[in-house]
C-alpha cells in the first residue's frame, strides 16, 4: 500500500519518467551493459570507462540516462543469474563470453594488459 501510494504522489508531483525505451535507448542500454561487463573484467581503466559511458549517455538528458543505466544494470544483473558469487571463474567466463558476442560487437575500448 506505502509502494501504490508513493507511486501516485510521484505521478501527481510529475516526477515520474517512463521506464519503457525506445529502440535508440535500448540500443543504448545494451552497449552500456558491454561497457560494465568490460569493466567488470577489468578490460578498462577509469578514463576508458568514463569516456565509454560519456560516448553513450552523452545524447540523452539526465533523466533518460539514469533509466538507460538502470536497464543496463537489470541486464547485466540477468547475465549473472544462477551463478553463485563465489564462482569468480565462472562469472568472469559468463561475462568474457558476453564482451565476444556479437551483442557487443560495436563496443569498442577494451584496453587491458595481461
């Protein structure tokens, strides 16, 4: 009941943005969840992740950009789900696997030394 009524005095405030995207934005979201999976295996150092980002929420105000993250997040989150948080290697394969596919194919940036 809190949730229902917080919801509506967020509509009646017009504070609330549509969580739903449009084609751009969620070709946005997916390239931004590339660039967290590259982070996320250490492919980035922290100019490379900021610039990669900036390149994709650039074009979009605030408000957009904070629900084109969140989507990114929810879906990098899914590529996650069933592995155990222990199993470092078996994340660190999910998410190598990932950053191949062709889901990620236009992100580019990956600067890493072994």
């Amino acid at each position: 009941m809190r949730l229902l009524i917080a919801a509506l005095l967020l509509i009646a405030t017009g504070q609330v943005h549509a969580l739903a995207l449009g084609p751009e934005e969620f070709a946005a979201a997916k390239r931004l969840s590339c660039v967290l999976a590259q982070d996320s295996l250490g492919y980035l150092n922290e100019d490379d992740y900021a610039a990669l980002t900036d390149d994709v929420l650039d074009e979009y105000d605030a408000a957009d950009g904070d629900v084109i993250f969140a989507k990114a997040l929810g879906y990098f989150d899914g590529l996650m789900f069933g592995i155990p948080e222990q199993d470092v290697s078996g994340i660190q394969a999910r998410l190598r696997s990932f950053v191949d596919s062709q889901a990620c194919s236009q992100v580019v940036g990956v600067s890493f030394t072994l």
